[in-house]
C-alpha cells in the first residue's frame, strides 16, 4: 500500500490542487494517509466520494482520511458526520495540511474551513509535473464572480482572481524541462482572466505573452469556456495560432434563450452558433465540444428541442451532459422543477444523440492524417482531441504523425507514417 494517497474529483482544476498536496505529502514522507478531494458540481459527485470514502476505510482500517475540495469547503458538516473521516479542509487549507496534522489524533473530526469569500490571490505553488510525462494543466485563475442560478461552485472557490502572467510562465517552462509536451491552462472561469491583476491582462493577451516568452512550447491546450468573455486577443489567437489546439469546450449549458437568461448565463443561442461559424472559417479543423444541462427548472418539451437543434447548428462534438442536478440554497432550487423522469430521459436522448454526432466525426477522419501525443505506448490525442489506438507501442510524451485507418469502439485506430 502506498503511503499517502490523493483521489481526485471533479474538474481539471482539482487535478492540479491534487498534485500539489501528492508533492509535498511525498517531500514530507507522510505515512498511511489518504486525501479526497471532493467536487461540489452535483449531488452523484458528493454521493461517489463519500463512496470512496467508505472503500478507503474499509481496505485500509488504521488509514487517517483527510477531506477536502469545494464540497468539504461548502458543506462540510456532511463530512463530520462520517466517522470513517479525520480531518476536514477547506480548498484553502488544504494547501498547508501540514499545519493541521496534529489534528488526525482528535476523537471527533476536525473542520478547519475559513471563510472562501474574504481570499483576494491565489496561492502560488508550482509543481513538478503529473504521473505521466505528457499533458499537464496549471491552474492559471481561480473562483468566479458570475453566480449562475444552478450553480454553488463559487462558494467553493470563491471569488475570481488570477496567477501572474511571470508565475505561469515559470511553471510551463518547469513542465516542459521535465519532459512534457503539451500544457492545458484550467480555471474555474478561464475567459475572466486577469481583472485583479495589474493591467487587467485578458486571456488573449496571456496565450500571446507565453508563446512569445515560451519559445519551445509545442502544444497549448485550454478548458472550458465562456463564450461571451472571449476578447478579441483570445479570437486571434485561436484562429492563426497553430500551437493553440484547435479544439474547444464551450461552457453553453442550454440551447435555449428564456432557459439561459433563467440560468443568469450572459450569451444567446444566437451568440453561440455565431462564435462557432465565425472559428470555423479561421481554423477549419476545429472541433467543439460543450457542456449541456438536460432538465433545467422550468424547462418545456419546445425548450428542450432547441438544446438538441443546437448540437448541429454548433456542430458540437465532444459533449458533456448533466443531469440537471438540484444544489440546496441555488435560485434554481426555488424553481418548479422538472420531474426526475423526464430529466433523465432527456439526459439520455441528449447523450444518444452526442454519441452518433462522436461517431460520424471519427468516421470522418478515417484516412486522414494526425499529429497524436501518446499518454500510454498505444494511445493519445491528435491536435483536435481525437481518441487515437495504435498498434505499435510509441513512447509516452512522444508526438507521432499518424493517419486514421477505421473506428473501433469510440476510438480512430491508426497508424503510424
């Protein structure tokens, strides 16, 4: 059994905060503890880690478990009434764990989660890469100041702010010294870079600053999206900048318009199918992917058609669908509810029709060449977020040409030229 053990939850940025705290229990040589870093976006999320929680518990019976992650952060009494549970951190405290370990000895569990809301920076930690030497993410912004009606995760994060253009810099070029090969920039509201910082320097502006300082950064890759934040820097950037990944996820949540403004989004339909025409005409291989909540309050049968319309009219390819999921304290909580039922054959319907969309993409790059970073010796992702299998073993972090050769279980088995 390993010594300390982090499970993750959650998004991409929750991956980064894991590898910081894998580092430094490492450094500290931490024995028989495991660390979950729990997700607050839906109720199956909290449901899977108190899961594990249990498993841990279980398999490892003299293990300390430390929770943290935005559902410790928001709801922590939930935690404290597990007593398989030791310890019990705010997404704040978590990076200073060390200071709390004393704790693991109490015969209650100890919540230690501060007030999220009254933290104006963002720690600054740099690490040294993940378990693989291939893709890495660091965390560029942090928090949100939007306030969807669905949505508690900025009572997880907290308010927006951002890492200096120099921190990020320096953390690529640590990345790319270790042996990775492409980098994705993860923020819980990406596109609102940079508005507490001096100059108030837009996401566009960024990309631009760290090709210019970054020389031998071969691929750049970035997570999800608000559409109606991208500066015009960002816009140029994706369409002439070939380092930049052309693919996209686009943080649309509805295709409908009276559902999004009852959502508090910011963009229309109409907003979104023009963004997505517009990039096509610049990089025509860029592929879109997009998160879609099946079964919003309030939403009628007519509704729920345009959130199906709109995964043609964007083309979009690789999709995320969620269940709507009802948070406690949300407006959209107070909303009349769509019935469980229906939310869930929406999700399906909306899932099925995802997938034929995947699958008539990949059949499309049947015959087709690609550039694929390999992530295990027989698979990777080409430039546009393609699931590519070879044959041939290829060394992880390593960029291969490829050309696609036919379809087998949701991937593009190809091979190498």
């Amino acid at each position: 059994m390993k010594h300390h053990n982090v499970i993750t939850f959650g998004c991409r940025l929750n991956a980064f905060d894991s590898q910081i705290i894998k580092e430094k229990a490492k450094s500290m040589k931490l024995h028989n503890t495991f660390f979950v870093n729990t997700c607050a976006v839906t109720k199956e999320a909290e449901k899977q880690a108190k899961q594990k929680i249990r498993k841990i518990k279980r398999e490892n019976p003299q293990a300390k478990i430390i929770v943290t992650g935005c559902s410790a952060q928001i709801n922590p009494k939930i935690y404290k009434k597990m007593q398989e549970v030791d310890l019990i951190l705010g997404n704040e405290e978590k990076f200073n764990f060390d200071k709390y370990l004393n704790f693991l000895n109490s015969k209650t569990p100890k919540i230690i989660v501060n007030d999220i809301m009254s933290v104006r920076e963002t720690a600054n930690h740099f690490i040294n890469g993940f378990d693989k030497n291939a893709r890495a993410f660091i965390q560029i912004q942090t928090g949100c100041d939007h306030r969807c009606t669905f949505c508690i995760i900025p009572y997880g994060r907290g308010n927006s702010r951002s890492v200096s253009i120099e921190k990020i810099c320096t953390q690529i070029k640590i990345l790319l010294e270790k042996g990775f090969k492409e980098i994705v920039l993860s923020g819980v509201d990406l596109t609102s870079y940079g508005k507490g910082l001096l100059g108030k320097p837009t996401l566009g502006k960024l990309i631009k600053k760290i090709f210019k300082n970054v020389k031998n950064l071969e691929r750049l890759r970035l997570s999800s999206l608000d559409a109606i934040e991208m500066d015009k820097d960002l816009i140029d950037v994706i369409c002439h900048e070939k380092r930049l990944m052309p693919h996209l996820h686009l943080s649309i949540q509805s295709g409908d318009n009276i559902i999004l403004k009852r959502m508090k989004r910011r963009h229309s339909r109409e907003d979104i199918i023009k963004l997505c025409n517009n990039l096509k005409k610049f990089r025509t291989n860029i592929v879109f992917g997009a998160d879609i909540i099946a079964g919003f309050p309030t939403e009628s049968e007519k509704m729920f058609q345009n959130s199906q319309t709109i995964l043609d009219e964007c083309d979009l390819t690789y999709l995320h669908i969620f269940p709507y999921s009802n948070r406690p304290n949300t407006p959209a909580s107070k909303m009349p509810q769509v019935p469980q039922q229906i939310i869930k054959e929406r999700a399906k319907i909306l899932r099925n029709k995802a997938n034929e969309k995947k699958k008539v993409f990949l059949n499309k790059q049947i015959n087709k060449n690609h550039k694929v970073l390999f992530e295990s010796e027989i698979e990777g992702h080409s430039e546009n977020f393609i699931p590519i299998i070879t044959k041939t073993k290829h060394k992880i972090g390593s960029i291969v040409p490829v050309i696609g050769k036919y379809v087998n279980d949701g991937k593009l088995v190809s091979q190498a030229i």
